[in-house]
C-alpha cells in the first residue's frame, strides 16, 4: 500500500469514527467489531512484506507504539458517555473523547516522524498504519463493551 493512500484511508477512518462519536451513535455489534477487524487484517498484511527486513528497534518501536495507542483506546472508551435508549445502547464522545484523539493522532504522527528520523529507510512505520488504527479503535470499542455490559445497557439492533 502507497503510504499517500495508506494516509488517505486512516483519514477516512477517522474522519468516519469521530463524526459518528461527536454527533452520538447507536453501538450495535457490527459497529463495535467490523472496522477494528478489517483495519487489524489489512494491517497484518500490509506488515508481513515489511516486518523481514525490520530491525530489532523497529519492531520494538512498532510494539511500544502499539501499547500506548491501546492505552489511547481504552482512555477514549472510558470517556464516551453512553446511555440506555428505546433502541438499545447510544454513545456520544465527550470533550475528553475529542481530547484523547487529538492525543492518539499526536502520538501516531509523532511515532511516524520519530521511527522515519531513527530508521530512514525501514518501512514498518508506515505498514504498521491500518494496524495501530484498528488496534487504537478495536481498544475503544472492547471498553465500551464492557462498560455496556456493567451498565446492563443492552447493545442496539442491527440496522435493516
């Protein structure tokens, strides 16, 4: 994947997942667990080309990278407000929420420069970045879950 596409769909991704939390959504299954697997699995395959001719700090970059972006993912599932509706379970981002992505957004911008400044000519980064959103989301998604769960909030119905 060209790094300037790569860059286009995370936009995209995100653009989609923090409109939808600004303006509140119902959380139904699919939402909760569609765009976290399709991001992990492209991903995974975009980082089986490039993790052969990775360095040792490279990939313990990726891994430290990956461990705040989840920690990012969980903050931002404890600061979604989420409310029992007719329909089931709704979530809307609060302004933590909004806070907590400029962060991650930081964070995973930062780590490119960094690992690009430190490794000029590895390509991880820039494979890793369907992975790390799906992996920031997929964390989010996992504590809004298991808030809903201890809420007792039933998640909404699948859309027809």
């Amino acid at each position: 994947m060209s790094a300037l596409l790569g860059i286009l769909i995370g936009l995209l991704v995100l653009v989609r997942v923090i409109g939808r939390q600004v303006t509140g959504s119902l959380v139904t299954q699919k939402s909760l667990v569609v765009m976290p697997l399709i991001l992990l699995a492209v991903g995974v395959l975009s980082l089986s080309s490039a993790v052969h001719s990775a360095s040792t700090g490279e990939l313990a970059f990726l891994a430290l990278d990956c461990v705040v972006l989840l920690g990012c993912g969980l903050a931002r599932g404890a600061s979604i407000r989420l409310t029992q509706t007719d329909q089931g379970l709704f979530q809307k981002g609060t302004v933590p929420t909004l806070l907590l992505w400029l962060l991650t957004i930081g964070l995973r911008v930062g780590g490119s420069f960094a690992s690009a400044a430190l490794w000029p000519h590895g390509g991880l980064s820039k494979a890793a970045l369907a992975l790390t959103i799906g992996i920031t989301i997929g964390a989010q998604n996992a504590m809004i879950y298991r808030r809903s769960l201890a809420m007792d909030i039933p998640l909404a119905a699948q859309r027809a």
